[in-house]
C-alpha cells in the first residue's frame, strides 16, 4: 500500500515536471506541422482559458509576489499564442477559399457573430482593440515595470542592511533573516522580469498588427490568382477570416495586458516553475469566474457548444474541488476559533520570560544613542557589530553569539552597558553627534572640548564637535567617530569574555566539524578519555588565558596525548599548553621575530617555586606582601614596552605559571605568561627586562632548550 502511494507520488511529480517541457514541444509543433481546423479550435479555447485564469490570479494576488511565476506565464502565453497566430495563418491562407468555416469554428464564430459578417468593421474593431492595448495598457505597464525595476534594485542594499541590522540587534532569528533576504532577492528578480516580459505584450500586438496584414494581402493574392475568385468574393471570405483570427487571439492578448498591468501596480521560490504555477492556480476563486464566462460563451448562438461546454464543464468541477479544500480549511479555523479563551493574565503571576534573558551578549544603549542604531540612518553601529562579530569569530575559532541591542529609558540619554550572560562587563557614556580625539602622546597643540577617558584603554581623550576634526588630526590626535568608540569598546570585552561565551554547545559543533575531517582523532578522544564538559572547560581555561581555538584539530590532538598522561584538571590545563605553545606564540609576534620576554630573577623563581609547592591546591598561594611587590616590579618593568605598544610575554618556570598568571592578569591582561617548556624549539627568544634583576644592556638570544 505504502509502495503504491509512492509510485502514485513519484509518478505525478515527474507528471508535472514535464509538463512544460511537452507544452513547449507541441508549441513548436504548432509553428511547424499543420494543424487541422478543430486541432485549431482547441488551441483558441484553451488561448481563451489560460488568459482567463491568469487575469484572475493577478486579480486576486494580495502582492505582487504572490504570482512570482507571472512573467513567465506570460511569455508562454505569448509564445502560444503567436503559434496559434502561424498555424491559423497557413489555414486561412490555404483553405481560405472553402468557406468561413475553412479555419475552424471559432474563427467562423468570432469573425460572423462578433462583427456582424461585416469585414470592414471587424477591421476597425480590431484596430480599436489594438489601440487599447498597444498604446494604453501595454505602455503604461512597461512604464510601471520599468520603474519599479530600477526602485527596487536601489533599494536592496538598504533592505539588506535593514535584515543585518535587526539580526544583530536579536530582532530576527538566522532562518528569519536568510528568509527576508530571500524575499528581497525574489523582488528584484520579480521586477526586472516584468521589466522585460512587458517587452513581449508589445511585440505580440506588433505581431498581431502584422499577421493581420499579411492574412489579408496573402489572401486577396491568393484567392484572386491560385482560385480564380472574384476580388469581392475573395475579400468577403479571407478578410473576414483574417479578422476573426485577428480577434481571437488579440482578445487573449488584452487579457493578459490588463493582467500585466494590475500585478505591476500593486520570486525564489524553493518549488519549480511546475510546482509554483500549480500552486498558485489552486484557487477556487481563479476557478469559479473562468467556468462562469466560458459556459455563458458555450450557450451564446453560433458559438460551438461542444467546445465551450465541455471546457467550462472542466474549470466547474476543478472550482468545485478547490472550494471543498477551502470550506474545510474555513471550518478548521471557525472551530479553532470557537475554542475556549484563555485565560485572563494574572497581574500577580510572574512568568519566566519576565525573570530571565537568554541573550549571552547584551548592549543596552539611552534613548540618545538610539540614532546610532537607526536603520534610516544607516545603523553604523549595527554594521560595526557584524564585522567585530565575524572577525573576533575567525580569531578565537568559535562563531561569537549574537549582540541584542535594546534601548533602556532608565540610563542616561548617552549611556550605555555592555553584558556577558547577564553580567554587566563595561559601560560608559558616547556622544552621538560629537567625535571622540584621542591624545597621541605627542600633541602640537590641544583642541577644546569635554575632557574624558577612552572607555577601552583608558587614553586621555577629549569629545569635540565634528567641525574640529581637521584642527584635531593636525594637532596628532586620532579621530574616531561615535560608533567607532563603542564597537572598539565591545570588541576588547567580548576578546577578554571569550571564555564566558564559550559552552558545551559551541565545544559540540566544534566537535561535530572536527569529525568530518578527523573522525578517528574525535573518536579517541570523547567520550574517554574526556567528556564533552571536560573537552568544553578546557577550551574555556585556554580562552580565558588568551589562546585561540581556530587550530582546534591541533587543539584537539593535544587534548588527546594530554588526557592519556594527565587526569588532574589544572595539571592537564598546562599540559595541554605545552603542547600548543607555537599557537600561543605566534598570537604575539611573527615567525621570524624574536619573543621580547620578561624573565624573574634566580631568587625570585625559587620563592614563587616554594610557594606554589607548600600550597599546591589553593588559589592564591603567594604571599600577599611578595605578591604586591611581584606586581610592582612587573609593572615598572613592563612600562616601556606598554608605552611602546609592543607586545611581549613573561617567562616563567611551569610550576609557577599558572599562579603567576592569575597574579598579574587584572594588571597585565595583554601580556601572558608562559612557562619555559611552552616556547616552541628553534624560537629566538629576546630578554628585555629581568625582575628581581638587572635588565640586560645587550640584546640577548637564546634557544628554549638550552634556557631549560
């Protein structure tokens, strides 16, 4: 049973992919291989049919992408027609001279019972009938088309921003937003279709101008030479055929001009073009109107019943099923909505959505920095966000969350706040419509404006107005603008939060990418000899100690030979650095360039040492007083290279090092500490100052193996 339904399955999803296929086939066949009369009056009708069903689409489209398959409908609308126009040609043409009903019924009936058997004024009907729609629909929907074109496509990269804007403000989930983006993609290519299928309606008026023309003049040259007819007789029947084939398919033409026009004045979609247009037809209310008119044509006299009848007789039934599926679908929702209501909001209950907030970055801003958020003016702010976020991503090798922006009316005006997992991180204030000067430390001269701190390295800065940026710069200080100096600010917080942004999630996926290169390696190391709560706390101990994760496959390896020689967590921490100390390094300095360091003096290493070794579990095991000495003298000793922007690392021994590190990083967060055995073999090592000792006078370069 299962298997049969299947098959029925696959059998109607081939069925309808190859349905345009064949239709464009026998369209060919139409221009190509003669057709008899009644072969003829199928095609008109069905001509007559789908014009009918796409003016009520479009009537009935709420947007215009509602009918995103709209311009290529119309061309094949178009193309069928014009084939009916080169098949009813070759007949009027060759059997011309039969009679009126030498083309068909249907060109019989529209060219007697519409003009009354008067060819001269079917002749000026069907001029009339080209006027409409050649110099009135047709061009004012190219017009329409042509504009809406060029509108849209300048205003996607501001929709786009707008998409970015609210996605990183948490306003749009990832799927929501590659949604929107798909909508807007689909508009652009809507409009520049039209643009350009609007380009056919006028060609096919064009061409039914020019086929009525030839129909004449080949007839009266034709019926008067090759059948020996008299000029009137020949005039009576190829005129009177030529118009009525003129009619029947210009009547079409204008139908889906006025289509044309309505959907204009008011497309990727995941099916094909098959699935879109069955999809799009499936309404009743398309349905209902087209049985209407064709069984009030199949009852008017002289029109051929059995044609109509039968067609319009088809389009009711196909009405009757649709509507069936939407009066259920009408009683579904009518039931749902006869539900009980719910019940009325407790003022007293508190739920959990009041309590809690998901969002691990947070920056909540005063209703002064809202501009710098403002999709009208360009959310500088929001594009900043995206490029720290994608850029911090490559650096720490972990996608970084999402930052939810919010307004907070209980700050000041421009204020702002910064939050990891809810934890408040920085907050300072910003000056929207002002600029940020940063003293250089070699200043010509000063510039007057409100004194303040850059609120992510502490520099002496001053706020001044936008018109005294030139005095600024020539006067050397660093000009940032607003936005500048709150993205700098959240980039340097997220850097220094990595590890609290780092979880059991973000150490599965990385996980889950590992194994599709590495799967053996990802096999032997979770679940045993670590666990993923293992593998994720020490990807959060090497964060928070500054070491990137992006070589997470070496990350990794280490982890693996760590964990086989290694089960006490803080001992693994530090096996595993050993083992990645070149990742470390290279952070610092290039490959070529010597590691400046700053080493302890021999007696200061074996104080430390003794210390870490009389309390080898507790969390500070220095002694206040040598601790507050210890951070002074690697202070004084690390101010030239601060004042330089140079970076730089301290050396230590490996027992020392991780008490070391917890001791100096409030002090020196930029400056890690590493042990001797953490410095890769072969780099050359430059000791620039000693603590506890002398700074040595001379460069001095040294191999880590002979150190140790």
């Amino acid at each position: 049973m299962a298997t049969a339904a299947i098959n029925k399955r696959v059998w109607m999803d081939a069925t309808k992919g190859a349905i345009l296929p064949v239709a464009a086939l026998m369209l060919v066949a139409l221009m190509v291989v003669p057709m008899p009369a009644f072969m003829l009056d199928i095609g008109f009708i069905t001509n007559i049919v789908i014009s009918l069903a796409v003016l009520m689409v479009a009537l009935n489209a709420a947007k215009p992408l509602d009918f995103s398959a709209f311009p290529t409908v119309l061309l094949f609308a178009t193309l069928l027609r014009l084939a009916l126009n080169v098949a009813s040609t070759r007949v009027v043409l060759v059997h011309g001279h039969e009679g009126d009903a030498a083309a068909g019924h249907v060109i019989e009936a529209f060219g007697s019972f519409l003009i009354g058997g008067n060819y001269a004024v079917g002749i000026f009907v069907f001029a009339i009938i080209m006027i409409i729609n050649l110099v009135v629909i047709t061009k004012g929907a190219g017009r329409v088309s042509e504009v809406s074109a060029r509108f849209t496509l300048d205003a996607m990269p501001g929709k786009q921003m707008a998409i970015d804007a609210d996605l990183n403000a948490g306003l749009l989930t990832p799927d929501d937003a590659k949604k929107r983006r798909q909508e807007v993609a689909t508009e652009a290519d809507f409009y520049g279709s039209m643009d350009g299928s609007s380009k056919f309606v006028k060609g096919d008026a064009v061409a039914g101008v020019l086929v009525l023309a030839v129909n004449v003049l080949g007839g009266l040259i034709l019926g008067v030479v090759s059948h020996q007819m008299a000029i009137g007789d020949a005039a009576k029947n190829y005129v009177q055929l030529a118009i009525g084939d003129a009619l029947v398919a210009q009547i079409p033409a204008l139908l889906l001009s006025i289509a044309a026009a309505s959907i204009v004045t008011r497309v990727n979609s995941p099916l094909d073009l098959g699935g879109q247009i069955s999809s799009q037809f499936g309404s009743a209310k398309a349905w209902t109107p087209v049985a209407g008119i064709l069984t009030i044509l199949g009852v008017l006299p002289g029109m051929p019943h059995v044609i109509f009848l039968p067609a319009a007789a088809l389009c009711g039934f196909a009405a009757w099923k649709l509507r069936g599926a939407d009066q259920l679908k009408k009683a579904e929702d009518a039931l749902a909505a006869k539900a009980p209501p719910a019940a009325p909001a407790n003022p007293s209950a508190i739920g959990w959505n009041e309590v809690t907030d998901d969002a691990p970055l947070g920056l909540e801003i005063g209703y002064g920095l809202v501009s710098l958020v403002d999709e009208r003016k360009g959310a500088p702010l929001m594009a900043r966000i995206t490029g720290i976020r994608r850029q911090l991503s490559k650096e720490l090798g972990f996608v970084i969350p999402l930052v939810r922006v919010r307004d907070n009316m209980n700050m000041a005006p421009n204020a702002y706040r910064i939050t990891v997992g809810g934890v408040v991180v920085g907050e300072d204030e910003c000056d929207p419509h002002g600029l940020l000067a940063l003293d250089s430390g070699d200043l010509a001269a000063t510039v007057a404006g409100k004194a303040t701190k850059d609120p992510t390295f502490g520099l002496d800065a001053v706020w001044i107005t936008p018109d005294k940026r030139g005095e600024a710069v020539i006067a050397g200080y660093t000009v940032v603008d607003p936005s500048t100096v709150l993205a700098t600010h959240l980039n340097q917080l997220i850097l220094n939060s990595a590890a609290d942004l780092f979880g059991m999630d973000e150490a599965q996926k990385l996980l889950d990418e590992l194994k599709e290169k590495a799967p053996q390696l990802v096999a032997g190391l979770m679940p045993a000899p670590l666990s993923l709560a293992q593998i994720a706390a020490l990807c959060r101990a090497l964060l928070s100690e500054g070491v990137p994760l992006k070589d997470f496959r070496r990350v990794a390896e280490a982890m693996a030979d760590a964990a086989r020689e290694e089960s006490d967590p803080v001992q693994l921490v530090e096996q595993v650095r050993r083992r990645v100390g070149a990742l470390i390094v290279q952070t610092l300095v290039p490959v070529r360039m010597p590691l400046p360091v700053v080493t302890l003096d021999a007696g200061l290493e074996s104080l430390l040492t003794q210390a870490v070794r009389s309390g080898p579990n507790a969390a500070h095991p220095i002694e206040p007083a040598l601790a507050g000495r210890i951070v002074q003298a690697v202070m004084e000793a690390a101010a030239p290279l601060v004042g330089e922007a140079k970076r730089f690392a301290i050396v230590t021994s490996p027992i020392a090092r991780r008490a070391l590190a917890r001791l100096l990083r409030p002090h020196l967060s930029d400056a890690p500490v590493l042990s001797f055995l953490e410095i890769p073999d072969g780099k050359p090592v430059e000791v620039v100052a000693v603590v506890g000792g002398h700074t040595p006078q001379v460069t001095q370069r040294r191999e880590p193996e002979m150190a140790r």
